[in-house]
C-alpha cells in the first residue's frame, strides 16, 4: 500500500506548488525586511548626515543643535537610539591618513562627528529572528577663514615725517596735516571693493581676482582707487595724491591676498565678503610694497636744542615671498611686513672741551610675521567669530657704530658693529659703540574675541617687555675708548665718560621719538608686530567622513 502511494503521481504539481509557494513567501519576507533595514538605514545616514552639517558652524552647541535636528526628523522618537556628538578638530591635510585628520576634543573646533545606533524595524522576521542594530555615523567639517593684516599704528602720527616717508615711498608728493590724516584713517573701504576700483583704473574688465593679483599698480591708481570709494575729505585729500603723479610701481599681490575668494570674477566681490579696511593703512602699505627708490635720506634739522643737525637714511626690504599685509584664509594663512634698516646720524654741540659730538645710530628689524593659528565660526553667541593668530615679531638689533650706504642697502645678514669715532678734535678722540638685541624665539599668541573682532582692536605681540627709553638703554651699553692726544687715559677717563654720557641722555627722547615715528608712519614697531582681524567667514559645511 505504502509502495502503491510512492508510484501514484496524481496530484503532484499541487504539492510542489505549495512548497515552491511557502519557500517564495519566506524569501519575499526577507527581501522585504531586508529592503526595509537598507531604506531605514540610508534615513539614518541622511538624517545624521545633515545634523552634523548643521552643527558643524557652531560646534559649541552641537548636541542641541543634533538632537533638535534628528528629532525633528522623527529620528529619535522612542528613546532607544544610542546617540553620541563629538567635536573637534578637522585638518584637511593630504599628509595625514583619512582616520587621523579629526581630533576629537582638539579646538578650535571646527569640526563635528554624530553616530546613532538603533535597533532596526522588522515586518515579518520578528518571529525568528531578533532585530538588528542599525549604526551610522556622520562627520562633517567648516572653514572658517580669517581677514586680518600685520603693522598698523596710525593712530597719531607725526605729519612732517610722515610726509616725507611716504611722499618717497610712493613716489609723488604729500602734503598732509594731522587732521588730513585723521580724516584718511576714519575713512573706510572694502578690501574687495577696492580690488574692484584698481581694476578700474587699470582698465581691467574680466578675469578673476587671482589674474588681478598678479599686474602691477601704480601710487596714483591706487589714490585714485580709493579716492573712488571715499567721500567728503578724505576724497579731497586721496584726490590730490592721485594727481600729484603716477609714483611708483607695486605688485598688488603684495598688498592684498584674498585666498580662495580670489576665484572669483572681478566686480563680484562685495556680494561674497565685507572686511573694511582704512584708507590710510592702505595707502601706507601700498608705499612699503611699492618698487621704487627703497632707500631715502631725509634732513630732519635741528629742533631740540643743542642738536646741530639729525640726518636720517633708510632703507626697505623686499617684503617675503608667500604674505601680504592683508590676507583672507584659513589655518596657515601668513601676512608679512617688510624688513628694514634705519641710519640716524646726529651731531650735538657742548661736548667735551667744547668739542662737536657725532652719534651714528641704527637699527635693522626683520620682518614680522603672523599666521593662523584658529578661528570659529561666528555664532548666536559669537556674531563675529574668534580668532588666533600665532605671531613672530620682528627680531631687533639696535646699535651705535659705523656702518656704509651699501651694508645699510644690503639685507643678506645682520649690520656689523663697529666702533665709530663720536669726538674728533684736535687734543680729544673718542671712539664707542653699543648693542641691543631683542628676538622673539616662539610665536606670541594673540587670540581675538567676537567683540574685538567687531571693534577691529588692534592687538600687539611683543617679543618682551623693554622699560624706559630703547635709546636710553643703549646708551647704558656704550662702551667707550678715550685718548688725548693718542695717549690711552685708562681709568682717568671717568670724568669725560660722565660728561659724554650726560650729553647724549639729552638726546635720547628725541631719537626715541624719531625712530617711532619712523616706524609708525610704516605700520612698524621695535621688537613687536601689531595684528588686526576684519572678520571671520566660515564655507559651506561639508561631509569630510
């Protein structure tokens, strides 16, 4: 009977119908769960994906702003999601592998990491099987970039040096008060905008930023350009300058390096950023870059009394390749000033039996450096953004010795210090020299708040602190050899030591006062660099993991 059920074949496709029927069901269940886990996945990625995009610009509130955005999303509705925000650090660099770039904890955070873990939904394997856990993660990373520039001390400026310095520089003349000064710092223009006016003059009408970066400019057309872009006296004032003459030559790259705004065409600048800058430090830094005469002597006479004549020589670095005096960009981004040396030569009356005193001081300053260190986005509690910039100022050497035309000209090494003869008379000579050196061996680190930033403060990195008058305290390190009639005194010199060194103190505030405003009128400083920061900007976020 069991052998005759075997043989019959009746009614077999039924059977196998119902098999092949149970078997498809079972497989169409698990493609549909499975389906549904894939779907409900990419959900998760694209939910986590966005509230790290969105918590990237303000990392400070990242967890609020992650969970407001999955919840909004219907993301985290039952509480049994795992849920973790970290932030950090993001370094785009192709040097470091994938993994290591972000640096959980680092700051300034400009970076934000959310992954989310939750058991996944089943529809019909929840009988056999338990339900998986779903884990995704999202990293995503900002830009901010920073507006900033080295030297500007042109709060109060003493208007007949100043004059003389940039007329020179720039090779045209200027004639300015200190109310005309004033009137040019209190104007303001934008650093794209001004870009946008130079291509004007320059008769530039496409092309990128970039493209423009590379021509060169004249003084007249920078005047002209700003004068374009000012109203009242300071357009007056910017006016004559631009008809005083062409002047001389200036890379505009040197002036103003915009970074990855520099992309974009020419004209569309002050829709993409707004960083004021003053009139006047563009104008006296357009001077410290330009090509002409880089060395001048100017006569500065004799207003103090007992000083028969002080005659100043200077002399003006090519600025270092790779910074600007004003630059836009993110961490690493440098802006530079120029090195320099100075020659002051003066002659004083009521030396030592009566005798004529010379003075020969100079000094050479390196340049000055500033880099990015961070920044942060602006946010509810930071309008503006924060920023740090790491800060070398310029190394000092200032002396009292000889030097020649070439050896202030040339800037392959440090000035030599020699003795120089400061009395020569019939029965008296006397030969001296003296030195001060300030370096700074690490970075001074200057971090600017959003209030700041806002204020456009001017911050100053010193290498260290110098108390009472620089020319005072080289005078303390005069060392002097004395002789009559070629005759050694030794230790009788004491008396003419006293009486020299007297003479010349008289004279230290007056040199003091000579080399800042030197310096001043060229956005320089002895031993420190002062930085500003215009603003913040931050780029789209983007998925960088």
């Amino acid at each position: 009977m069991i052998g005759r059920f075997w043989r019959d074949q009746r009614g077999n496709m039924a059977i196998l119908f119902a098999a092949g029927f149970t078997l498809s069901v079972v497989v169409a269940a698990v493609a549909v769960d499975a389906a549904a886990l894939y779907h409900e996945r990419r959900m998760l990625q694209a939910g986590v994906d966005l509230a790290a995009l969105q918590a990237a610009r303000q990392p400070a509130a990242a967890t609020e702003i992650v969970r407001a955005a999955l919840a909004q999303a219907g993301l985290l509705a039952d509480g049994a999601e795992d849920l973790s925000v970290t932030t950090g650090r993001y370094v785009a660099d192709p040097d470091i592998a994938p993994a290591a770039r972000f640096m959980p904890g680092q700051g300034p955070a400009n970076a934000v990491r959310v992954t989310l873990a939750r058991p996944g939904q089943l529809y019909f394997a929840t009988s056999f099987a338990p339900a998986p856990i779903i884990g995704v993660e999202g990293l995503a990373s900002v830009t901010p970039e920073v507006a900033f520039s080295v030297g500007s001390r042109l709060a109060s400026l003493n208007e007949g040096l100043a004059n003389a310095l940039l007329g020179r520089l720039l090779g045209t003349n200027v004639a300015l008060n200190a109310l005309d000064y004033r009137a040019l710092a209190d104007a303001r223009i934008g650093a794209l905008g001004f870009l946008d006016a130079l291509a004007q003059e320059l008769h530039v009408t496409a092309g990128s930023y970039t493209e423009l970066l590379d021509m060169q400019a004249d003084a007249g057309a920078v005047a002209s350009a700003l004068a374009s872009l000012t109203t009242g006296s300071a357009r007056t004032l910017l006016g004559t300058l631009a008809a005083g003459g062409a002047g001389n030559r200036l890379r505009i790259g040197d002036l103003i390096d915009p970074g990855r705004l520099g992309a974009l065409a020419v004209g569309s600048g002050d829709a993409a950023v707004d960083i004021e800058l003053s009139a006047l430090d563009v104008l006296t830094a357009a001077a410290a870059v330009a090509d002409g005469s880089r060395q001048l002597a100017l006569n500065l006479g004799a207003g103090v009394p007992g000083l028969a004549a002080l005659k100043l020589e200077l002399a003006l670095g090519e600025p270092p390749q790779g910074g600007s005096w004003l630059a836009v960009g993110p961490q690493g981004t440098i802006v530079r000033t120029s090195q320099l040396r100075l020659r002051l030569s003066a002659q004083l009356l009521g030396g030592p039996g009566g005798a004529g005193v010379n003075l020969p001081l100079w000094l050479d300053l390196a340049h000055a450096e500033a880099r990015v260190a961070g920044a942060s986005c602006p946010d509810a509690e930071a309008p503006n953004g924060t920023a740090r910039i790491a800060v070398r100022p310029g190394a000092l050497r200032l002396g009292i010795g000889a030097i020649d035309t070439a050896e202030l000209a040339g800037f392959g090494g440090p000035l030599p210090l020699r003795r120089a003869r400061l009395v020569d008379a019939k029965l008296l000579r006397v030969e001296g020299s003296a030195l001060l050196e300030v370096a700074a061996l690490d970075p001074v680190m200057l971090d600017f708040a959003s209030a700041e930033i806002g204020g456009q403060a001017v911050k100053t990195a010193r290498t260290r602190t110098i108390t009472g008058s620089l020319a005072a305290s080289l005078l303390n390190h005069l060392e002097l050899d004395i002789s009559v009639l070629g005759i050694d005194l030794g230790l009788s010199k004491i008396g003419i030591t006293n009486t020299l060194t007297a003479l010349l103190a008289t004279l230290a505030p007056t040199l003091d006062l000579t080399i800042d405003g030197v310096l001043s009128a060229l956005g320089l400083g002895i031993g420190e660099a002062d930085i500003r920061v215009y603003g913040v900007r931050c780029s789209t976020p983007v998925l960088v993991g």
